[in-house]
C-alpha cells in the first residue's frame, strides 16, 4: 500500500480510537526494520496464533492478509481499559487495517496477473484465452 494511504487510514483511526477509546494505534509493518519495533515483531511471530498480545501496559494486535503475517498494531497505555473494550479495540484494527490491507494485497495481484497474461498473449506459440473456444462453444458449432 502506498505510504500516503497507510498513512491516512492509520490517522484516521487514531482519531476513532482517541475518541471512543483515549488511546492511539501504531502500524508495525514486518518489513520495518527499526530496533523499536523488532521486539514488537518477535512478540507477534513467537505468539503467532494469538488473535491479540496483552502485555506491560501495551495490546499487540497482528494483522494477517491471506493467513500471512503482513505487520502489528501496537496500543500503549492501556490500564483503563476494561477487557471488553480491549476486544472492541482489537475488532476495530483488525476491522480497518486487516480489509485495508486484503484489499491492497487483492489489487496487487489482480495487476501481477493482468501482466502475466499481457506477456503470455504477446508470446507468438502461445494460444491466449481469447482465443480458445469453450466445449459449449464447439457444441452450438456443431464441431
């Protein structure tokens, strides 16, 4: 996803979460290689079937696409918080980020697939799809 949308969607869930919630969500994607965020990363890949991590004041969350671990959200301050709101917190991120996310992923390879296909039909021994006919095709042919 483009930094400017991520950035965007991230902000404009902050202001949800401040609003309902009075705490702030941090984006970690695994591709982030900053010393902050490694311990958080590690959290999330050692736990990797926890729906959420709740640990030293913070609530991890991790996002998958596709069963994939794609990055983590990080809570802090969540003392006052009771365990309900924990979950609605949790629903929430995974609500907005995870179908943010899947439907970037679905883009993506909707775009590698549509260049794979232009390559395939450019090639001069290779039959495109376009030009095949279906068997019920040949059968109103009488082929």
């Amino acid at each position: 996803m483009r930094a400017f949308d991520m950035d965007r969607i991230i902000s404009k869930l902050n202001s949800m979460m401040i609003n309902r919630f009075g705490v702030a969500v941090q984006y970690i994607s695994v591709t982030d290689q900053a010393d902050e965020n490694f311990i958080t990363l590690e959290t999330v890949k050692r736990n990797a079937g926890a729906p959420m991590i709740v640990a030293h004041n913070q609530l991890i969350v991790p996002i998958r696409v596709e069963g994939t671990l794609v990055g983590a959200t990080k809570v802090n301050k969540i003392n006052t918080l009771k365990p309900h709101e924990l979950s609605q917190v949790r629903e929430t991120i995974d609500l907005i980020l995870g179908s943010a996310l899947s439907a970037q992923y679905k883009l993506d390879m909707t775009e590698q697939t549509l260049g794979h296909i232009a390559i395939t039909e450019s090639l001069s021994n290779v039959i495109g799809f376009g030009d095949r006919k279906t068997i019920r095709d040949r059968k109103a042919s009488g082929v």
